[in-house]
C-alpha cells in the first residue's frame, strides 16, 4: 500500500495537470461547468455544518457540503479582500501579482495594482471554449486594464469596488461602481439578491449553449455594513431566543445569502446542468469579531494572520468525481483553486503558477494522510497602522512563523499542540523558528521585486 501511495504522489507531482485530468475524461465525457462561490468574510463557524455555531442555519451550503468534500484546514491566501482574490484568479501568492494589500478608489489608501502580465483564469480557460462569467463583487481595479471585461470575463455584472456603504442604494464613498460590462447601472434591490438572481439567470442562458461556462459568484455578503432584510432578521430571532441584535443582524446576513446560494443550484438543477458542473465555496478571509462572526475555536479573525483570519470554510462538490460527505484534512490555500479548475477542465495553468491542483485529492486518486506538504506563506501590506509596512506568516507542517504587526516579534507555534496560538515557541525551538525564519526572507525576496502600484504613481 505505502509503494503505492508512493507511486501516486509522484505522478500527481510530475504529470501536468491538464494532462492529467485530460486522461481522466474521455471524448465522450465534456468539460465540466465551474461555478464558484466566495462569501466575503464569512468566519470559519458562520456554516452551520461547521458544527461550531449553533444559532446559525445555512441549509443550501449544508446540502453542498453533504454532496461533495469539506475542507478543514483550507486557508485563504490574505486576511484582507483583495489579495486573495487576486492569488484565486492568478493562482500565485498575491504578492507576486502586485496586490500585496487592499485595492481602494482613493490612490493614498490604495494597496496594490494587479499586474497586467498576470493571467487570470477566465483567460486560460478560455483556451478549452468556456464563457466565463464575473457576478457580484470584483475589487481588483476601477478602470483597464484591470476590469473584469478587460481581464477575460465574457460577462460582468456587478460592482467593481472594495465594499459597499449601503445594500440597497449600492454606493461607495458617493459613487456608483455597478456594472454591466462596462456600462454604470442603478437597479434596485438587495444586493445580496440581486446577485443570486444575476446569478441564475446566467447558469438559465448558459443552458442554451454547447460551450461549457465558468461562473464567478462572488457575494459581498457578510461584509460590513450588517444589513440584511427585516424580515430575516426577524426570523432569527423567533428561532433565536436570547440572541443580541448585533449577532443576529449578521446570522440572518449570512442566512439570506444562504438562500440566494439555494437559489443558484435550483438553477443548475432545472437546466439539467448540475451533473455536470464543479461547485466551489469558501471565504476570502475570516470573519470580522467586532460585527459578531464566529471563527470556530481559532485565534483572531478578519485582518489578523492567527487561524482565524486565514482558515476559512471550503467545500466541492462534483457529481461522479468527489465522493459524498467526504472529508479532507490536506493543507490548501485560495491560490490552488485555480490550478484545481484549470485540471478539472484540461487546460494546462501556464508557467509561474503557485497553486498546486487538488484534483487528485477531490477524486480520490490521492489519499488525503498522503497529500505532500509544502510550505505556505501570507504576506499583506497595507496602511493604517501598518503605516505601509508588511506582515508575514508563513506554515510548514504543524509549524507557523507569524509577525502579526510589524511592530511586534515574530512568533512560532506549533498548531497539532497548540491550535489556539497561545505558547510562543521562538525561543525554545531557535532551530525551527531560524529554518523557517531564513526561508520567509527569501519568499520576501521573491515577491519583493514585483511593483504593486500603478507606473504613473
């Protein structure tokens, strides 16, 4: 058994990925359809099938997770928006791609610029005929080339901005970022609905049409400002007796965004294209503590490199390809997403490329206690009180390096002993805590060397 898990590591680590998953389909089989849902701070409790959260219920993410596989040490690429988006869509550590920390409207608070030479997902799978659509939340650019459309999206619908003031009213700072293609639109309603019902009215169109699609949903919802509709709020608390205001203003958020997620799969069922078509879900980054999230039994949440900023819910599900109610426990981070739907659609991810495919552990090619480690880095430079300085983390095995502030040490802790970080190791394992210190300098090398603002700046 061990020779043979042995022998399949190796091919997974040495076959490339579209290869690979080209083999695994026959002329006969196509392409799968991709739909790909990130929440936008959702907290790794805030799903009810977490198990750590028992005022919440997210009935139509449940019956995902019971469909397919659940991550529990899946880990978003940043703490903060941007750069995990950017590391998903390129498939590289963020940094490497110019978005070290937060895109904003206003050039003095902005954090990053993506680079134009990166290319993003919607452009490699093109080259095996989807359509690929961006519905919802962008965050990476306000003006070309570094708008959807610009960036290979067939179809954009939604808003380009960080986050909005209002869910009704849409706006930032006094502007209007939605969009239609490229065309400013004011459509009334819930965001959070809105892009549910964007959302389904793709997969309804897609239906007519041979070519499969790749479809981004990207929620802001439960981003601050906390607004769900009163309805659900009310209905929260009913069920919730006892529960506070502000915890269930963010509960019935989530859960409003739970039945827009429902409404997205009714979709693919009536078009009879659920089948045929990988489902994604997970978060950019933790829950934000101070609006009431849940991170489960981890330290800290959105912002802060501790478990619970990073860790994050992640599900798949693929009928005939991942098993049922299956569980995986392999380390993985937001950048592998990438490469894991280049593999499922056989297209080769391109060179450079930082995120390792998880084909071979959704279809159970590769056992999960046999999954190779690797090593795992988090870079986010921002301003505020980082005062445009960086922080850093970086896992190796149970092992995790974190200077949380800039103006802090560094910390080393053992997770398999110590899952909440709270026994400071650096000083009693000086060997490990210099190994892993050495090989973070030279990851800060590599990414040091990439601009992350615009030419003009």
């Amino acid at each position: 058994m061990y020779q043979r898990l042995v022998c399949l590591l190796v091919l997974a680590l040495l076959m490339p990925c579209g290869t690979r998953r080209a083999q695994a389909q026959t002329q006969q089989t196509p392409p799968p359809n991709v739909v790909l849902i990130l929440a936008d701070d959702l907290g790794y409790g805030d799903v009810s099938y977490m198990g750590h959260a028992e005022d919440i219920q997210t009935p139509s993410i449940d019956a995902l997770a019971g469909r397919g596989v659940t991550f529990d040490r899946f880990y978003a690429n940043c703490p903060v928006c941007s750069p995990t988006r950017a590391a998903m869509l390129a498939g590289r550590y963020q940094e490497l791609v110019g978005v070290p920390g937060v895109i904003r409207q206003l050039p003095e608070m902005n954090w990053g610029y993506l680079l134009p030479s990166a290319v993003l997902l919607p452009a490699r799978l093109k080259e095996a005929g989807y359509h690929s659509a961006l519905i919802g939340k962008w965050h990476l650019g306000y003006e070309p080339p570094n708008t959807p459309n610009a960036r290979g999206f067939d179809l954009f619908h939604g808003f380009l901005g960080d986050m909005m003031d209002d869910y009704n009213t849409h706006l930032r700072g006094g502007e209007n970022w939605m969009r239609h293609n490229n065309e400013t639109i004011d459509p009334p309603g819930h965001a959070t609905d809105l892009f549910s019902q964007w959302a389904a009215d793709y997969i309804e169109d897609r239906a007519d049409h041979d070519a499969p699609f790749f479809l981004f949903l990207s929620y802001n919802a439960p981003h601050v400002p906390i607004q769900p509709p009163a309805a659900w709020v009310d209905r929260v608390k009913q069920r919730q007796p006892g529960i506070t205001d502000q915890r269930a203003q963010l509960v019935a958020l989530i859960e409003h965004m739970d039945q827009g997620i429902g409404q997205v799969v009714e979709a693919l069922k009536e078009t009879d294209q659920i089948d045929n078509t990988l489902i994604i879900f997970t978060s950019d980054n933790g829950g934000q503590l101070h609006v009431g999230a849940n991170c489960g039994p981890l330290r800290g949440g959105k912002g802060a490199l501790y478990e619970g900023g990073v860790r994050v819910p992640m599900l798949a599900v693929w009928p005939g390809v991942i098993a049922p109610g299956s569980t995986a426990s392999a380390q993985a981070m937001t950048m592998d997403l990438f490469t894991t739907i280049c593999d499922a659609a056989g297209v080769e991810p391109g060179e450079h490329v930082d995120g390792v495919s998880l084909m071979p552990l959704l279809s159970g090619e590769l056992a999960d206690n046999a999954w190779p480690q690797r090593d795992l880095f988090w870079i986010r430079r921002e301003g505020w009180s980082y005062m445009g300085q960086e922080v850093r983390a970086m896992r190796r095995g149970p092992w995790k390096l974190v200077q949380n502030s800039p103006f802090d040490p560094y910390e080393l802790f053992n997770l398999d002993d110590d899952p909440l970080e709270e026994n400071d190791l650096s000083q009693e394992r000086r060997e490990v805590f210099g190994e892993m210190s050495a090989d973070l300098q030279l990851h800060m090398q590599r990414s040091g060397s990439v601009p992350w603002q615009k030419p003009d700046q």
